[in-house]
C-alpha cells in the first residue's frame, strides 16, 4: 500500500509528538484516525495518486488484510472501492 491510503502506525504516541501540526492537519480533516487500533488514514490521497490500474489495488490487498478490524479500515476499503469504480478506464492506463 502506499502511505496515501491506510497505514499502520508504528508509534503510539505520535499524535502526542506531532503535537500542533499533526492537530492542525486532524482538524482540516485532511487526515482520520483510529490510535486504539494504530491507523492514520489520509482520504484524499487516492485522489491525487490513483493507482496505475486495477493489479495495483489488488496487490494491496495482502497488506490491507494485516489492519485490525475497526470503522476507519471499513471506511477505508469503501473508499477506495468507489475510487477504482468511479475512475474512468483510461485513468487506469
């Protein structure tokens, strides 16, 4: 996967150390959280970085499997689902 999608985060305290800037950008609502289950997930992302085609997204899903279960992965897999079903088929080439 790449960071633009769902990535574990490896340190529990980072909103902690992220302190002002990382709150900044929760409150734009540029990125969603889940720190109980060690998420960080950055909506938007998909959007500026679609992937080259549909073999790409499936690859993810090995990785994507390794999430815990919670509703920001279930958020997560909707929206990335509806990207690759509203990209047009060119925007995968």
């Amino acid at each position: 996967m790449t960071t633009g999608e769902v990535v574990r985060v490896a340190k529990p305290g980072l909103h902690e150390a992220g302190g002002r800037c990382f709150q900044e950008i929760e409150a734009q609502a540029m990125v969603k959280t889940d720190f109980e289950n060690h998420l960080i997930w950055i909506p938007q992302a998909i959007g500026y970085n679609l992937p080259a085609n549909p073999n790409v997204v499936k690859s993810w899903r090995k990785e994507f499997l390794l999430l815990s279960e919670c509703q920001l992965k279930a958020e997560a897999e909707s929206a990335i689902y509806r990207s690759g079903r509203t990209a047009s088929p060119m925007q995968w080439l």
